[in-house]
C-alpha cells in the first residue's frame, strides 16, 4: 500500500461512514422494510430434481382464509437472465422444473404463516424425468475426453439451446503453438486436479419488497449487488417501460457474488404487488439461499505444464470441465475464466486452454469471488510446486524469476500495466523466515506458498456498449453539505466510505460534511454492479471527475473575492486559504457561496469508461482489465502425518492494490478474503444427495472459533 503523507484522508483509517448505524442496528435491510397493507410471498418450490410440470391447480390455496392472490409461471412466461446468452430462467417455472427448489407457484398473504400454509395447498402434478447430477452425467458419450458432441436422449436434456446435449458452453483456444512448447521444454508433467464447489452464505439472505402505485410505476427494494441489471430484467419480464419500474438496492448484509444475478423472486414480489395493489414482501429463507446458490462452480481440470530447467513456462494447456448447475447465470463468463487469467502472473509462450460447462440438475453455479478463477489458479500454484520439487528449486525463487513485467501483453492479448507480485512475494518470505524455514522446520510442521491474480473491474460491460461504466453526480448545498450519487451498492465491503473519502479529499474538507446516496434508479446515475474488485477503481474515477470542477469552481471564486491568483489557493480541513500558508483562511462554506453566486447551482457530473482492450477472437471480452492486482501468501501448517490432521498456524499476506483509500478497509478486506479462502481450502464443499442439496447440515464455512 503507498501511501503520501500531503493527504487529508486518503491512505488513513477511518470507520466507515455507516459503520455506527450497522452497530446499532439503525440500518435498514430489505427484510426491516414494513409498508402498509404489506403483504407477504412465498414460493412453492419443487422437490424433484428434473420433471415436466403436467398441472398446477391454485384453487384451494386461493380459497384458503388470508390468501390474497396466486400465481404460476404461466402469468409470467418471459424468460430472463443475467448475460444477453443465457436468457434461460423463469420466474416459476412454465413447463418442467431442473433442479430440486426451482419454484412452480407463489401465494401472497396477510402474513407469512398463511403463506406457508396456502403452499401445501397448491396441487402439482409432475412427470418425473431422468436426472443429470454430475460432470460425468453431463458428459454422456464423450470418448476419452475428446470434445465430441455427446448423444443425450431428449427427456434427459436440460435445456435446448445447449451447445449439444447437456453442454451449455464449449471453449477451445490457442495461443502460440502448444506441442512446439512441450517439445522445448526439459520437463513434462500431466496432473488431474478436482476443485468442489461451495456456496457463498452471507450474513443477510436475500430479501425483497416490491410496491404497485397509483401512477401504475413498480418499485423494488432488494438485497442485490446489481440493481442495473435487476432493472433491466424487470423491464424485459414485466413488459414495461423501464422508465416505469425504479431499483432501489438497500444495504447489503453480504454477498460475494451471490447477490449479482436477477433473481426470481424478485420478478415474483413485483408481479404480486401489480395484481393485489399492495405492497409485497419476501425473504427467503436460509434454505432457499441455498437454492438460489450461484456460488463456486466444482471444476475438474487436466493440466499439462512444459517447463525448462531455469523454471520458465514453455507450455501449458488446461482441459477444464464445469458443473453448472441447471441454469446459465454468469456461466458462459466463468468457462471463459478458467483460462483466461492463467496468463497475467507469469509469462507462457504458448497457451491452449479447452472447457466445458455442463448443465446439470442442481442448484446453478455463478460468481463468487473470483469468478472462475480460483479453480486453475489452485492448479498451476500446485503444480509449480511440484516443478520446484523436481527442480531443485526454492518454490519462491522459481516465481520470483519468471514474472509478467509491467506494462507487458499476454499471449492471449491482455495488457498487465503494472506487476507487484514480486516485492508481494519478498514481503511474505522475509516476514515468515520461508526460505529458511522451509528445509529446517521439524516433522510435521511446513510452510506453503502461494500466489494469485485478479481484476481490478471488468474491461467490457455484460451487455456491450460504448456507455461509461459508472457515473457519479454531485451537488454542494450553501451550508457546505455535498451530497454523492452513484448507482454503486455497499455490500459490507465500505464503498460508501470509500466514495466519501475521494470526494473528501477531492474537496478539501471533513468526512461529516459527505452523504452518500446510493443504487436507486430513479435518483443515481447508472452503474454496473459491485463485483470484479471493481467499484473503487471505477466509480472512484468517476467520482474524482465529477469533484475535481466543482473545486475549481469554488477556488475560482474565492480567488476572485480574495483577489489572489487560483492557482495559489488550497482547500483543506474545509477551509480556503493560500498555499504558502500566509493570511487568514475563509470557511468552505463562505467559498461554495460565492462559488453559487459566481456559477449558480453548484452540481457536477462525473463517469468512468475504462480502456478497451484485449484480442479480437471469439471470447476476448472475458479477461481485459483496466489494471491487475496480485497477491502472495505463506501458511505455516502442523500436520500429523498418521492420522492426516492439520491446521494452519499462521497466514502472511501482501497485496499489490496500488493506492489505499482507506487503510483499515483494505485490511479488513484481505483479512476476510484470507479467512474465506482458508474455509474453502480446508472444509467447505456443496454436497448433494439424490438431487437435493444438503449443505445446511453438511459442511459448511468455517465460525470464527475455527479461525486461526
């Protein structure tokens, strides 16, 4: 983290802005929403993993005491989906169900009790189908890997538009030539590698509440990290002018991409309010979370890697397959991701990378944190250290050499400006004694080493367009207040005391004097999401645009009143004053009223388009950056080798991020990436059993008295 001592703000630690309202339970979440004449929904969800839905009879539910209305997915047929490829979803389903929790039907009620009840009600009929539950399953027919089109009989077929059978996505790409690497390199080596899924599990569960007005406009409030999207899948299912339906993302108790997608019970709570003229709330609860799932897809991966004696990369080809569950969500993105990324650490010449997704009759995977990443990532870190073992070569050492340099281009044509992974790596292995440890720690104890990659935001917008990324407007009252709108969403990550600190010290003046409105369709400008590392890089930019005239403006003026040149003039700690300190300095809020006088209304807007990048093939979107941020890690472990138990001791941890904003989050930040990723390694998976998710009562993430 660099850090420059002539700032207010940035670099420091400060709580965050909302910080003591979450502490006191002052914040309202989607699920704290009471409206009056609020009804409440529930889904009813179906318990068979694959069926045709041959009829759904709501009569008795609808006559039941308290039940207000009832729906089916024939009252809301329009399919929808998060990428403009994968429109596959339904809001309850029309004519067969895919997974074990799809819903077939909604009631809304005067209360939750009644809702639940009005659900036993609800007759279904099903024709059971047969059930693809695993990669094997979905890969049907294929001979020895080959990437043939497997022969899938159609009751076992998930959905049609798959490329053949049960595979959704088929990659195959090459970079340089493969075999000539492989005939260079001194040595070989072919491993199998299989990641498991798991799921994201926030604090908060998803969460909406929808209202129909008398002007006939639809409002959702909901736990999402993507209410532009949510937005747009509103528009596209309910058939309305998006003009006529506003977004509002309330605070988010979590989501690690598991809040990205627009989900169906979203669509579900605004339909319902459209038909009763009431508002309508729904929760789900922590088993439908599950359902809902979009969490880590499982990966089985075939590696092989050519290196030469020196430790450099000659070649390396990954053969990925993907679980994706029973629908599209971010999947397509996620198979490109598996491979794209493997390029921007360490310099290979020659890159093949194959993929498949397969559709399977689970609950679907998506994007959690690091979207499709992790899984090759976890593979080629292993990998190169079994190179070093067969090499002689201190694991560190062997990185340490053959690093991507700043301002260099992939082989698959993606730009790494800047490369901090190098001094990340010397600050873990000084800080742990690695190298010295490593040969001279006792039986049973080791320390390990690893290393990773990821975006600082996407380079392309899911739905492509030359439109900024993120916008930002600001507006200065005369009593010094300024108020920041931006379409972002805080999910507990500290976006909002981030945005308040830039615009703070854009400004020159104190936290307290910031209010930061946020992802509300109606009042911000559009932003694209909180996922990919993405909104301090972007909406920061934008909000550092939109700041930066309105302090010309206001030291415009003062220099006008004070009859000094601008250029001598400063803003900080809310005061104006000259730069060499001489004279007495005048309040901000008298600056910003000649700055109103001189200018009229003091507003401004700001936004954020990044670079385009990247190559021209099919697939290229996935994988441009504006910038790559890298991070090493060493673990000390204590392993008895009889009986295989182990636990992690101790962590180092070194983040390239450039610039911190603010330095308590940023630790924060990789202090809970660190406790995340230590859960996933070392206990977490998503178990099914015929079908049926049973991850609530199997493993799940690590408590917090089971963190190191």
């Amino acid at each position: 983290m660099s850090k420059n001592n002539n700032y207010q703000w940035i670099g420091k630690s400060w709580d965050q802005v909302d910080g003591m309202a979450k502490a006191k339970g002052e914040t309202v979440y989607a699920d704290d929403l009471f409206l009056p004449r609020m009804l409440y929904a529930k889904m009813l969800r179906s318990p068979h993993p694959h069926a045709r839905i041959k009829k759904i009879d709501l009569t008795k539910a609808l006559q039941r005491p308290g039940v207000i209305a009832a729906l089916t997915g024939k009252d809301v047929p329009i399919p929808f989906g998060i990428l403009p490829v994968s429109q596959d979803e339904e809001a309850l389903c029309v004519e067969k169900v895919r997974m074990i929790g799809d819903p077939v039907a909604a009631v809304a009620a005067i209360d939750e009790e009644t809702a639940e009840a009005a659900l036993e009600d609800i007759v279904v009929e099903y024709e059971l189908l047969p059930s693809i539950l695993s990669i094997e399953d979905g890969l049907k027919e294929l001979k020895e890997l080959d990437l043939v089109a497997p022969d899938v009989p159609a009751d076992a077929q998930i959905h049609a538009y798959a490329d053949s059978g049960n595979i959704h996505k088929q990659v195959a790409l090459e970079f340089g030539d493969t075999d000539a690497g492989f005939a260079e390199a001194d040595h070989v080596r072919e491993e199998l590698y299989y990641y498991e899924g798991n799921t994201h599990l926030p604090m908060e569960q998803h969460a909406s509440v929808a209202q129909h007005g008398a002007d006939g406009r639809v409002t959702l409030w909901s736990s999402t990290q993507t209410p532009h999207y949510v937005h747009r899948a509103l528009a596209k299912v309910l058939e309305m002018p998006s003009s006529q339906i506003r977004v509002i993302a309330t605070p988010v108790g979590g989501g690690f991409g598991g809040k990205t997608d627009p989900f169906q019970h979203e669509i579900v709570v605004c339909k319902l309010a459209m038909m009763t003229g009431r508002p309508v709330k729904i929760t789900l609860t922590r088993e439908e979370v599950f359902y809902t799932h979009r969490g880590r897809h499982p990966v089985l991966m075939w590696v092989k890697a050519g290196m030469k004696s020196d430790g450099s990369i000659t070649a390396l080809h990954f053969r990925n397959f993907l679980d994706g569950g029973a629908y599209g969500s971010y999947g397509v993105a996620s198979t490109f991701y598996t491979g794209a990324l493997q390029t921007v650490t360490y310099p290979i010449a020659n890159y093949k990378f194959e993929a498949m997704r397969v559709f399977t009759n689970k609950a679907p995977c998506g994007p959690k944190r690091g979207h499709g990443t992790p899984q090759p990532r976890f593979a080629l870190e292993v990998m190169l250290d079994k190179f070093a073992e067969d090499l002689k070569l201190d694991p560190a050492e062997l990185r340490l050499r053959h690093l991507m340099p700043d301002n260099s281009l992939s082989v698959n044509h993606l730009t790494v400006t800047t490369n901090g992974l190098g001094e990340c790596l010397r600050k873990v292995t000084e800080a742990s004694g690695f190298q010295q440890r490593r040969t001279e720690s006792p039986p049973g104890k080791g320390l390990g080493l690893g290393c990773g990659s990821y975006l600082s935001g996407a380079g392309l917008p899911i739905y492509w367009n030359k439109m900024p990324h993120s916008g930002v407007q600001i507006k200065i009252d005369r009593g010094g207040g300024v108020t920041v709108f931006c379409g972002s969403t805080d999910i507990g990550q500290g976006s909002n005391s981030v945005l308040a600190g830039i615009v703070a010290e854009e400004l020159g003046i104190h936290l307290q004097q910031v209010i930061v409105v946020t992802s509300d369709t109606d009042l911000t400008p559009v932003d694209l999401g909180s996922y990919s590392s993405r909104v301090t890089l972007m909406t920061g930019n934008a909000a550092i645009a939109a700041a930066r005239p309105l302090r010309e403006q206001i030291l415009s003026a003062a220099a006008e009143v004070l009859k000094i040149p601008a250029e001598e003039l400063t803003i900080r700690n809310a005061k104006v004053g000259q730069l060499n300190g001489h004279g007495e300095p005048v309040s901000f809020v008298d600056a910003v009223q000649w700055a109103e006088a001189k200018f009229g209304t003091l507003g401004s807007v700001g936004s954020y388009t990044p670079p385009r990048r990247g190559g021209k093939f099919k697939g290229a979107g996935v994988g441009p950056s504006p910038n790559y941020s890298y991070s090493a890690c060493v673990a000390e472990v204590t392993c008895d080798p009889e009986s295989g138990l182990y636990k992690v001791d101790k962590l180092w941890l070194a983040h390239d991020i450039g610039q911190a904003i603010n330095e308590k989050l940023v630790i924060g930040q990789v202090e809970g990436g660190a406790y995340m990723g230590l859960s996933e390694a070392m206990m977490e998976e998503q178990v099914y059993r015929t079908g049926k998710s049973a991850s609530s009562g199997g493993k799940g993430p690590a408590g917090l008295h089971k963190i190191p």
